[in-house]
C-alpha cells in the first residue's frame, strides 16, 4: 500500500520552495552543460568518487546531469536478486550501478520528482539494457511503493532539496523492509538556518 498524499506539505511558501526546486533541478537535466547553482556532471561524479573507468561504460545521459554528493552505490551493500529503490534517482547513474549489481533477477525502483530527470534516466536505462528497472514520477515523502517491499533504498543528497524531511524519513522506514538497509549521503549545514532564510527559495542552493 502506497502512502498517503497527506504528507506532502500543502503550506504556501512551501509548495512555492518545491517548484522553484523542481524547475532548477529539471534545468539542469535538459540542459546539463549551462550554469547552474550547484554542480551537475561527470567532473562532479568523478569528484565524490565514480572511478573514470566506470563512467566510461555507462550511457551519457546518467552522467552528464548528475548531480549528487557522493558515490553511494558503490558504498552501498546491494547484493544479486535485491529490490533496490533509488530516491531522488535524477539522471540515472546510481540506478544504473544498482542494477548491475542486483542483476537481472533483481529490481531497482527509480522515483524522482522531476519528469525531465527521469527522461535521461529512461534513456540511459534502455541504452544499458537493463530490464529490472522501473522509473516512477513522484514525490520523496509520499512513495508510490508498498510497505516493507524494498531491500536497499539509496539516498544521493535529496535532502538539501526538501524541506519535508521528517516525512521522507518515516516513507523510507515504511518501505525499507526489516533487516533492510538504507544508504544516505548528504550535505550537512554546520549550523542552523533561520526559518526565513530557509523558506526563501532565492538561498535554498547557497
């Protein structure tokens, strides 16, 4: 059973936070080589960690609007047959990797808010031929999965990107089955921000 939209914020300056999110995030999967208020490509993932040789075998389209903190797959414990989710999948390189990984008697769950994001990793996903992967439109705090229906959730820096985070937390203990793992990487503020500046969508990438 899939969660309810009611934990999806409906307070004003909030929505306007998510759209303003959203529509910087999906400029930088249609067009990944402007400028962009945080950085998005390969020298990034090469920069948190995804060996050249790696990148060098998957398709373009998950690499060049990458734009994650860290090279969680390759962290992650993710082992042959797993269901896999990848929250905030954007462009499809963690994806990718996990499916390799679970191989094809496993199932690696995309989900991202961006429709554009998830066009690449579509892409990407048919070029490399994996068939255990299935891509879903929705937000990170109300997940279209069933309760303890996944092995390993991988998480690359969604949190800096959703103020409703208390939210993606409990969707991710709901999904997450027990015994099961979840792989998070994030940037982390030395201090905290005052409620202003972080319901003001003009700082939310400084």
């Amino acid at each position: 059973m899939a969660s309810k939209a009611d934990n999806i914020p409906t307070d004003a300056p909030l929505v306007r936070l998510r759209e303003q999110v959203r529509e910087t995030y999906s400029h930088a999967a249609s067009a990944p080589t402007e400028r962009h208020p945080f950085p998005v490509g390969r020298v990034l993932a090469e920069a948190v960690g995804y060996p050249a040789i790696l990148l060098d075998r998957l398709p373009p389209e998950a690499i060049d609007a990458f734009a994650g903190v860290s090279a969680v797959a390759l962290t992650a414990d993710i082992s042959e047959g797993d269901t896999v989710l990848d929250l905030g999948c954007g462009a499809g390189l963690d994806t990718l990797i996990a499916a390799d990984q679970t191989g094809p008697q496993g199932r690696v769950i995309g989900v991202d808010f961006s429709d554009t994001m998830l066009q690449r990793a579509s892409a990407a996903a048919s070029q490399a031929g994996f068939g255990q992967i299935e891509l879903r439109q929705a937000p990170a705090e109300s997940l279209p999965l069933a309760t303890a229906s996944v092995d390993v959730a991988l998480v690359n820096g969604i949190f800096n990107l959703n103020p409703a985070r208390d939210a993606i937390f409990a969707e991710l203990a709901r999904v997450v089955r027990p015994g099961g793992t979840a792989w998070i990487a994030e940037l982390v503020l030395t201090g905290p921000l005052s409620e202003q500046t972080a319901r003001d969508e003009n700082n939310w990438f400084a």
